[in-house]
C-alpha cells in the first residue's frame, strides 16, 4: 500500500512538472558576438513588449520565449539572469520579451516556474571584444507588473544617475531603464573611479494600460517587494554579489538602500 502511494505521489509531481514548459528564443547558447541595437523612435510601451531604454549605453539585448501551461499557473514565474532574479509575468499567449545588457564573457539566462522549477536554461559567451566588463553593476527588479519603481545612483563625484540623467560624464550610466514594470533596471560603469557610491530606489508612480497614474491603489500588489543586486567586477573571478529586498508601500517612497566604497 505504502509503495502504491509513493508511486502514485511520484506520477503526480511528474505531471505537475509536464504542465508548465518555456522556450527562449533568444538569447541562444553557444558563441556570439553582439553590436549595438538601433533603438526605433517610437518604441511600444505596453508590457511585455520592449520597454523604452533611455540610458545610451546600447548595450541592451531582448531576452524572448514562450511558457506554456496546461492548467492554471500561479503568477509569477521566475527569469534569472547571471544569478540576477526577475518577476516573469506574460501576456495572455505566455509571451514574454524584458531587456538585459550582458557583459563581456559567460552569461546565463533561466526560466523557472512559479514552483521553483527549472523550465529552461541557457549559458551563452558574449564574445564582443569591445564591450568592457562591467566592474561595477546595480540591477533593481521587483514584483508588481503596474508599479513604476526607478534606480537613483550617486558617484563618489556628486553625479546622479537616473531616469532624467541617465548618462553620467565619468562614464557610468543606465543600460537599461525600464518603463512598464517590472524591470530591469540597471547602472553600469566600466571604469569606476575610487570613492563612495550611493544607491536609492524610488517608488515613482504606477503604469497600467492607459498610461501612467499616481493612484494610491492603481498598482496590483500592497506591498512591493524589490530587489536590488550590486554586483562586483562581473563576470570575472574575482566576482563579488550583495542582494538586497526592499519593501515599498506608498508612491514617493526613496530609500537609501546601500552605501559602498569602491
């Protein structure tokens, strides 16, 4: 009796798995050499297509695919990018498309299920010899599809980093700046100067379909929990990750989440 009920346990956790399955159309595994990407003047805005990218960096690459279920999933499903955790949520066919700007050397991209499932992974080298590695690398994501949330930087020069000043004279910058939730977005210097850096995140507004709004309850979650991930010489052996979760609950909250000295 005991072996029938372990047996049939099995089956079911073989079934639940085999409900859900994700394809990656891009990026593909093996070698590759990227350029720049021709942004359109006129990007969509309507999640999950491309989200605008205001940083100038252009160093961004679409992360695309499909989940397919055969039942009901819970929401969200999980995109990991170079151990970097990113709310997956998909439009009514499972499509998803989020931007990411790789660094130089191996990169990894994998989708999980909202289990915790692995549904399928990637490992790519970006070969592109004239993109610098990044040595200093802050990722934000979070996990409401209709909040707005922005990256804030300070350098140890007093410059500030952000969706109005995405470019900094001292060579950092935002590669990514999402507009339509949830994430990324991403600060990026090659070459950093020595001093000490800040690093905010700010609950600026909420987006839905008709555009963006600053109604205490147009966003879905009441709690917004993000993630912020400063990353170290990436990509390199001498690679060194801090994460941390933020929790931010009204439109105008700005934490000082980090202060580090490089």
């Amino acid at each position: 009796m005991r072996f029938f009920l372990g047996l049939s346990a099995i089956l079911w956790a073989s079934i639940a798995l085999a409900e859900t399955t994700a394809t990656l159309d891009g990026p593909v595994g093996g070698w590759r050499y990227f350029g720049l990407l021709d942004r359109t003047e006129n990007p969509r805005v309507a999640y999950p297509t491309p989200p605008i990218d205001r940083g100038i960096q252009r160093n961004r690459s679409m992360i695309e695919g499909q989940i397919k279920a055969t039942s009901a999933a819970r929401q969200p499903h999980t995109l990991a990018v170079n151990g970097n955790a990113l709310s997956l949520y998909t439009d009514e066919h499972g499509r998803f498309a989020r931007p990411y700007a790789f660094g130089a050397g191996s990169n990894s991209v994998e989708v999980r299920s909202s289990e915790g499932a692995s549904l399928k992974r990637v490992q790519f080298y970006e070969a592109n010899d004239q993109r610098t590695p990044a040595r200093i690398r802050i990722f934000l994501a979070w996990d409401d599809p209709k909040a707005e949330l922005d990256l804030h930087i300070i350098t140890p020069d007093g410059q500030h980093a952000f969706y109005a000043n995405p470019v900094l004279n001292n060579g950092g910058g935002l590669d990514t700046d999402s507009v339509d939730g949830p994430g990324p977005e991403m600060f990026t210097m090659t070459a950093p100067m020595h001093g000490t850096y800040l690093v905010y995140v700010n609950y600026w507004g909420n987006y839905s379909n008709g555009g963006y709004n600053f109604e205490e309850r147009g966003n879905q979650n009441e709690v917004i929990t993000s993630q912020i991930n400063l990353v170290l010489n990436e990509n390199t052996v001498n690679e060194k990750r801090e994460s941390f979760i933020v929790p931010l609950r009204a439109i105008g909250d700005l934490l000082l989440v980090k202060t580090f000295t490089y």
